[in-house]
C-alpha cells in the first residue's frame, strides 16, 4: 500500500512538473518570437527619442505615400500570430507589432481579444479603393464628392495606413463599439492602449475639435513611431507630389495635409 503511495505521489508530482515544463517552454517559446522581432527592428529609443534607423535604405517619400517596398524586412513584418489576425496577410512596422503584441497579450489577459483587420496598405491598393468610391459616386462637383469620400477613406498618398504604423481593430463600425463584447473591447482599449503608445487618432471630432475624418473607433496608431513619420511627411510632401488618381487635383484645394493628414488626435496629456 505504501508503495502504491509513493507511486502516485511521484506520478503526480511529475504529471505536474511536466505540464509546468511544457507551459515554461511555450512561455520562452513567446519570448525568443518577441526578442527575435525586437532584435530586428528599427530601434527607436523611446526614452531618449532617438531613431536609428527611420526609413531604412528606402526613400522616404515612397514610404509616407504608400510606394515603399514593403517586403522590406529591416523595417516591415507580416509575422502576426493568427489568433490576432484577420485571414488577409497585412504588413506592419516592425515596432508597431512589437508593441502591438504587448498590448493584444495584456488584453488577453484582462479576457479581451484584439483582433487587426488591416495594418499597411500601399499606394495602389488605396487608388483601388478611393476610384471605385469616386467612380460609384452621384456626386457631380469634385470637391464635393472628394469630402463625401474622405469621411471615411483617404486620398491615396495621403494614408496614415501607409506608413504601416496604423491599425484597424476587430471592426470598421462604430456601432459594434457601441454594446456588449465591442464596449468591451473598446473600453479597455480606452483605459489601456496608450501604456503601449497606441492612441485612437480618429476621435470625436466634438469633444478635441479635429478637423478631417469622421471618428473612427477601430482605428489606433502606434505614435512613438507615426509621430516621426508625420513630422517627415510635413517636411517631404508637398501638394504637386500628390498626384495619380482620379480627383488628385482637389487635393490642395481640400487642405489635405493640413486638415486630413495632420487633423489627428495626438493623445498627449
Ligand atoms: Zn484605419
């Protein structure tokens, strides 16, 4: 009887210990994926500001207008683990998935998945959908139809989900934010996401007095980064630079750069 004791206690005491093994390895699993993507990157010292590596080898103009080369792995990933991505492969800044999983674990955590729908897209795909929206429009006058579109879309060249440091979380609708698991989702992303540098860009234009895109609670920007880059596209972009897709000519008379591209909530104190 006693050795029978000593056998279950053993055998219990290993059943244990192996499971501990097995959720110690998938822990160092997580965190050699997190070291590999944190070696990789660009490195932007948060606490001293300091970037070494902005735009890589690439042309700075190509990457904040959408025509960078985004199999770029010095400065892009596709590397999102499936269970905080939608099916379609999308790029991101290096260092917005770094702190993007940091986020999605934390959230985990707290019984909350976050899920990116879309991160990077580049020039071509947004004149796709910026031309099927102007084509499909009963808009007559130019401008006007341009502003209708740009509630919700960006003129191509002129996309924060170019630069890859924007994404869009779990659902485009406002109204899914709006009650049950999406108040939720949108609660806690409210209450945590700026530990982690994320700040919904696309507030209510009501209450920060914005100009530009209506709100937009799916959408967050990972601004230790998409600051940089908004301050390059003020020096580099100038109006004559966008142009190649129906309705470009409205740019400069729309104030693009100034009321869409720099109308953002910054989410500083
Ligand atoms: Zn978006």
């Amino acid at each position: 009887m006693k050795k029978i004791i000593i056998i279950l206690t053993i055998s219990i005491f290993f059943g244990c210990k192996s499971k501990e093994n097995h959720d110690t390895e998938k822990h160092n699993e997580t965190t050699e994926k997190h070291h590999e993507i944190s070696d990789k990157k660009s490195k932007i010292d948060l606490k001293s500001g300091k970037i070494a590596n902005i735009s890589g080898n690439q042309d700075i103009e190509k990457l904040l207008t959408g025509k960078g080369n985004y199999n770029d792995q010095t400065l892009f990933t596709t590397a999102i683990p499936d269970k905080y991505a939608s099916k379609e492969i999308t790029y991101l800044r290096i260092e917005t998935l770094d702190a993007f999983l940091e986020m999605a674990e934390a959230a985990e955590n707290d019984g909350i998945l976050l899920k990116i729908v879309s991160g990077a897209r580049g020039f071509d795909r947004q004149k796709r959908i910026w031309e099927r929206k102007w084509n499909n429009s009963t808009i007559e006058n130019h401008a006007e139809r341009a502003l209708d579109i740009l509630k919700y879309s960006s003129m191509p060249m002129t996309s924060r989900h170019h630069w890859g440091t924007d994404i869009d979380l779990n659902n485009l609708e406002n109204s899914y934010f709006e009650s049950g698991e999406g108040l939720r989702i949108y609660k806690w992303l409210t209450e945590n996401a700026s530990k982690y540098g994320f700040c919904q860009v696309y507030s209510d234009k009501m209450i920060d007095g914005r100009k530009g895109y209506e709100m937009e609670k799916w959408h967050w920007s990972y601004m230790p980064l998409a600051e940089i880059l908004l301050k390059e596209y003020n020096r580099n972009i100038k109006y004559e630079n966008i142009t190649g897709f129906l309705g470009s000519d409205k740019a400069r008379e729309l104030n693009i750069i100034n009321d869409f591209v720099n109308g953002i909530e910054h989410c500083q104190d």
